[in-house]
C-alpha cells in the first residue's frame, strides 16, 4: 500500500519549523498534546501522534500501526530490517539477534569488559582535571561495549561511533540532505564489510556475540539481514546509552542534593536511569503506516496514513506523569516509553541499563574527585560551557564539559 503524503480528512494542520524542533521540541509537544494531540505537520510529512494514552493504543495494534512504511528515513538508510518489519518476520530476526542482549548474558558475558573498558578510559583522563565526558568517556565507552556485543572484533570505538552519527544523521534527515545522505551511504557500505568478515569468524567458531547467535540461529539468516540488522544496532546502541549518560549527569550535577541522595544509595542509580530516559528520550519519535482506517485521538486516519509516535511527548504528558517537564528520581513509577513497547521494546534496553547505571554514573562520580560542570553553566541552562542539548527525532547532549579534582 503506498503512504499517503497529505492530511487526513478533518486533521489539524500544525506548521512547526525543523530548526526550532531541533533546538527545543517539548514546547511544541506541550501545546500539541492541549490543542492537536494527532496533527498534520508539513515539515515532517506526516502525522504527529503526541498523548501518551494514545501512542500505548497504536503500539497495542501493530496490525494497524505498521512498523512496514514504505520510504522510511531508516530503511533508505539501512534496507530492510527487523524495526520494519511485522509478525512473524520480525520475531524471527529479533529470536536471532537478542539472545546475547538478555539481562543474564550481559551479566555474564560482558559486564566485566565494559568495567574494564571505563576504567581503561577512566585512566587515560583521571589526571587531566577535566575532560568532555561525551567525547571522552561516554561515547567510546559504548561504542567499545557494542563492537565487543555485537562481535565486530576488528572495528575500533570510533570506528563504531562515527557509523553510528553518519546513519543515525540519516534516520532523522527529514531535510533531505544530500551530503547527510553521503555520510550514511559511505558509513553502511563499511558496515558491511565488516560485518561479512565477522559473520565468517563466527562460522567458524562461535563467539556468544550478536552476530554469531544471528550466523548459528535455528531459522536460516541470510548475510544481507545480519548486515541490515546490525546497522540499525550500531546506531540505537550508541546514541541511546550515550545520550542517557549525558543528560543524567547533567542533571545530578545541576541537582547537588540529588546527588548525594544518589550517592548514598547506590540502589538508586537504577531510578536515575528510568528518569532520565524518561525526561529527555534519546529517540524522541518513530514512524508507523496504517494499514487500514482507523480512528484515533479524534481523527479518522485513512489506509497508507504516515504517523510519528512521539514518544518524547508521551514521556512529558502530565496526565500520567505529575510535574512531567521536571527531573524528579523520586516520582511514582509509571512506564515510561524511551525504550518503546510492544514486539518492537528496544532489544539493547539491558544493556544500556547495565552499562549506563550499573558502571558508567558509579564510575565517573566515585574517580573523578569534586567533579562538576565546566564554568557558565547554570541549574537550569543546557546550551552553556557545559554543553548543548539538541535534536527531537534523537536527543542528548553534543558535550559535557567538566572539571574536577586531578590527581
């Protein structure tokens, strides 16, 4: 079925400008969910879904939400891949690749290396008295982490994580960019290749890895869906515990009373994670195509509708949670939606979990003596000395300029 690319009958019609999204969606969402919980945005190019009640519904019903739309940013990025696809094709991919992601094989098999690992990059700065904790040590962290999950043993952090910036640049190029596009191409023909050479070794002799549970899986894999797949793994399984980190100690590092409640109770980092997540989602929204008429908040949405579930706003909508545009670790448990729901719930979720508050947040804080935000930074201000927080399809900080006690 093709994708309808104008307004449902009866739809509001919202212009929002992509820079302005960029810079700070959550105002846009806010009026949004008060005025136009699903509506037609020209910039985007479909419709934006925006209630928390109402994103649950479509992904309780992935018969009507599909995950197949056709032209999507990501499959014109990666090709065809199990976040595209429906039952039973997604479940036999997904079957394949997560056995080495379950919350006991991450404990097992690798929370050792990723300790190791911070440490590693832990030592390289200890001594500087203040670093980029992004560029530093949160990103070749997880990009180090997944190389080592997903079995590419000959593919460097940065190799990882430039990979990951060129697609997910492209997964979110609604502006049609053609050297974006460049990047990302260049990027997943690299994958590729890499991805081959391991897939080899695996065959040869399996390793636990992601790619080597995919090459020995029961169902037969082919080499171009193990290829695909781990090129949508590269880029969620970077900026996703990448982007949680940043903003996470951003914000305990703005909160010194949090902080020492936090650090008091090491039990307590797994609510910080939760609430992090939740306060600024690291993937803010992700595409559906409905596959038949169907009515939601209000709207009658026609067959081939292009609709956005923009879980970022679900996260911020205060008729589920109270007081939702603050940072509170405390607050009543309630799902949120950062990791997604339904077949589709983020297949890295433990590992972020593990890496993010079980090794990184303990680490930085417990190492890095008196650490704190670089000069010009204020409780409240995310484009300063600090660092600057930007994006709405993905989120985080591009910095996190800090200091601290040297050695």
């Amino acid at each position: 079925m093709s994708p309808l690319t104008t307004a449902a009958p009866g739809a509001p019609v919202v212009d929002l400008d992509l820079a302005d999204l960029r810079r700070d969606p959550y105002p846009a969402y806010t009026e949004l969910r008060r005025t136009a919980p699903l509506a037609w945005v020209p910039s985007v190019g479909r419709h934006l879904l925006t209630r928390y009640e109402d994103i649950v519904h479509a992904e309780k019903l992935p018969e009507v939400f599909s995950s197949r739309e056709e032209g999507s940013l990501l499959l014109r990025t990666v090709g065809p891949n199990m976040l595209r696809e429906d039952e039973p094709n997604h479940r036999r991919l997904r079957s394949a690749a997560e056995p080495p992601t379950r919350p006991r094989q991450v404990r097992d098999l690798w929370a050792a290396s990723f300790e190791r690992t911070a440490h590693e990059l832990l030592d390289r700065i200890a001594g500087r008295g203040g670093a980029d904790l992004i560029a530093d040590f949160a990103e070749p962290l997880v990009a180090a982490n997944l190389a080592l999950v997903l079995g590419l043993r000959t593919a460097s952090a940065e190799d990882i994580a430039d990979w990951s910036r060129a697609m997910m640049a492209g997964n979110s190029n609604y502006a049609d960019d053609p050297d974006v596009w460049l990047r990302a191409e260049r990027a997943t023909r690299a994958i590729e290749g890499a991805v081959a050479e391991a897939a080899e070794a695996a065959r040869r002799e399996p390793d636990g890895s992601v790619i080597s549970s995919m090459v020995h899986a029961d169902g037969p894999v082919e080499l171009a869906e193990i290829q695909n797949n781990v090129k949508v793994i590269i880029g969620g399984g970077v900026n996703e515990p990448r982007d949680v980190f940043g903003v996470g100690a951003w914000a305990l590092l703005n909160r010194p009373g949090v902080l020492d409640r936090v650090l008091a109770d090491p039990a307590s980092w797994k609510r910080v994670f939760e609430e992090t997540a939740r306060w600024v989602s690291p993937i803010g929204m992700y595409p559906r195509q409905l596959t038949q008429e169907y009515e939601i908040a209000g709207v009658t949405l026609p067959a081939g509708s292009r609709v956005a579930l923009v879980i970022a706003s679900g996260n911020r909508d205060d008729s589920v949670f109270e007081r939702a545009d603050e940072f509170d670790v405390d607050r009543p448990h309630r799902p949120h939606l950062a990791f997604g729901g339904g077949p589709h719930f983020c297949m890295g979720a433990w590992v972020a979990r593990h890496e993010v508050s079980a090794i990184a947040w303990p680490l930085i804080f417990s190492r890095l003596k008196g650490l704190r935000l670089a000069e010009g930074a204020t409780a409240s201000d995310s484009d300063s000395a600090a660092g600057r927080m930007d994006g709405w399809v993905f989120r985080g900080l591009t910095s996190l300029n800090v200091t601290w006690q040297a050695a």
